[in-house]
C-alpha cells in the first residue's frame, strides 16, 4: 500500500481550541481514520494512504474554519464535519446519478 505525508500549518488558530480539551478532538479523528496523525510546533503531520490523507485534510480544513468563524469548536462539530465528509466521498460501486425525488418545473414562454 502506497503511503503519502501532508503537513499541515494551524497558523493562528488556538490548538486547543482545534485539538479539544485533552486532545479529545484529536483522538476523535484518530479513531475515525487509520491514518497516523501527529501535531507539533503547531504544525499537524498527516500520514497513510492517499485517499485518508485527502479526507483528513479536507477535515481538518473544515474545522479551522469552522473554529475561525464560530470561534469555538466543540466535539458535536467535529463529528458533524466527519459525518459529512463520509457522505461526501464518491461511491465506488457505480457512477448513477441519484434522484433527490423533487420534481423540477420548467417554465417556456408561450407562442404567440
């Protein structure tokens, strides 16, 4: 299996405030996704296979801004964003498309 690093840079946001209260957002996302994740010198290192790494950075960027917006972020937060991006990631198994099963009305100009 092919490995992959990313760093990424909180920049300004309160590690904290991004990891929780003894790290519980962190050991969340630890729980969730098989890839390794170390943080330090505010700086997270993300490790595994491509497509974790892909789903743990667009996490993690959701929940900078999230944290950047609200100013807090809580572990309902941080298990929302998860939950969406599992409903988010591409079914492997076929391409259809899928009916919301709402009809679209369109309006033509009438002839005259």
């Amino acid at each position: 299996m092919e490995y992959i690093e990313r760093k990424i840079k909180i920049g300004e946001a309160d590690p904290i405030a991004l990891l929780g209260a003894n790290d519980a957002h962190l050991h969340l996302l630890e729980s969730r996704f098989p890839a390794t994740i170390i943080f330090r010198n505010n700086t997270l290192s993300l490790r595994g296979s491509p497509e974790e790494i892909r789903q743990l950075e667009s996490v993690i960027s959701e929940m900078l801004y999230v944290l950047k917006r609200k100013g807090t972020l809580t572990l309902d937060d941080v298990e929302e964003i998860i939950e969406l991006s599992d409903n988010t990631q591409p079914s492997s198994s076929s391409e259809q498309p899928v009916s919301t099963g709402r009809t679209v009305n369109r309006c033509y100009p009438l002839g005259t």
